[in-house]
C-alpha cells in the first residue's frame, strides 16, 4: 500500500510536490516480509556521527552519491540548515542511504530518494530513523537547478529522510522547504535518472544508490 503525504507549496494540485511516506508499492512476499517492522521494536538511537558536531565543522563537508549510473556530489550548507545538513550527512556517514533508491521523479523538475524503504537493508533499525522528524529551517535560498532540499508533509516539522534534488527551478519552493545542499559535480547524472521511464512518478526501474560517503569538499569543485 503506498501513502502519500502532499507538500505545502500553495500551488494547485497539478504542481504539488507529494512524497511517498513509507515507500513503493511491494510484492506481497515484499509486504509480508516487513509488515512485522515496527520502530518501537528498538531502543534508543545510538549517537550519530554528526550529533553535536558544530555547524562551523560541518561547512565543506560533501556527500557522494554512488548510483548505477554515476556520481552525484553534494555540499551541504549547514549555515542555512544545520539540522538537514547534520540529517543528510548522518544518514551517509551511518550507510543508512546505501541500496535505497530514487523512488520518485517529476519530469524536468526533480528526483527523490531517503526513502529507507527501498533498502536492501530494511529492518527496525531503518524503520525507527525514518521515524525521526527535523525541523522546519526554510531560508532565503532559491530552489534552482542543481538545490537539494529536504522533502516533508504538510504537518510543521515533518521532514524526516526524503530529500529532493531539482533538475530545472522551482521558485514556488522558495522560503518553503529547507535548502540544504547543492549539487557541485554529477548534475548530469541526476538528469540522465531524471528522464528514465516513469509510470506516473514512478520510475519504471528505479536507480540505486550503491553507496553514500562523506568526505571533506576536494577544491576543485
């Protein structure tokens, strides 16, 4: 079953933005074998690497996105938000983004992933981090090509892992959505997974991420 949770962007509903709560539809086998996850089933979240870690040490700091179709390089900007820079960062360094994938695209707009769902890993681990909500941290950055910026509901403070990555502008995002991130080498890749086959915004075959780093920016970029 798929549920879908739709942004508050003031636009009709021809142009929102939804995101998929708790991923694609499944097989039943696929239904199954997760129904029985539940977040409560662990304890406490252990300590992150990024938790407590200062916004000044985490400016030029750069994400990888390794998919089957090439790299994707992401600088976070933790002077306009922190909190989805430490999200983002955490969920790389901690490899709870390696094997999900981009569940979601809007022709010429963007791509969506952090939805742990698509892991290959999914258990109660991963169910009980996507249960964590950020904070809401909209800012004057613009939502231009090349922005990565934290999916959320229509509830305040419910960005939990989706993030999206725009492909062409989207200035009704503007001061709506936190921008945390920009894209700073592999926009091309992000094109290229932009126009696969869609049924709906469901990319037929969705690409994979095989694996998130974290890494200082290099200074080339």
């Amino acid at each position: 079953m798929r549920s879908k949770i739709t942004f508050v962007i003031g636009f009709t509903l021809a142009c929102s933005i939804s995101v998929i709560a708790q991923g694609q539809a499944q097989s039943p086998a696929d239904s199954a074998k997760k129904a029985n996850v539940r977040p409560n089933d662990v304890g406490d979240s252990p300590k992150e690497p990024f938790d407590g870690v200062s916004s000044d040490k985490m400016v030029g700091q750069c994400v990888t996105l390794d998919t089957e179709v090439g790299a994707i390089v992401i600088e976070v900007m933790p002077d306009v938000a922190p909190e989805s820079s430490r999200n983002f960062l955490n969920l790389a360094a901690t490899g709870a983004l390696d094997t999900t994938t981009f569940s979601r695209v809007l022709k010429g707009f963007v791509i969506q992933g952090g939805n742990l769902f698509t892991s290959e890993h999914w258990g109660a681990e991963l169910a009980k981090r996507m249960s964590r909500h950020l904070p809401d941290e909209p800012s004057e950055v613009k939502h231009v090509r090349g922005i990565v910026s934290m999916a959320r509901g229509a509830e305040p403070n419910s960005a939990s892992t989706h993030f999206f990555i725009l492909v062409g502008d989207g200035h009704h995002l503007d001061g709506k959505f936190a921008a945390f991130g920009r894209v700073v080498k592999g926009i091309d890749v992000a094109e290229v997974i932009n126009q696969a086959p869609v049924e709906g915004e469901t990319p037929q075959k969705p690409v994979r991420i095989k694996r998130a780093q974290v890494a200082r920016c290099s200074p080339s970029l």
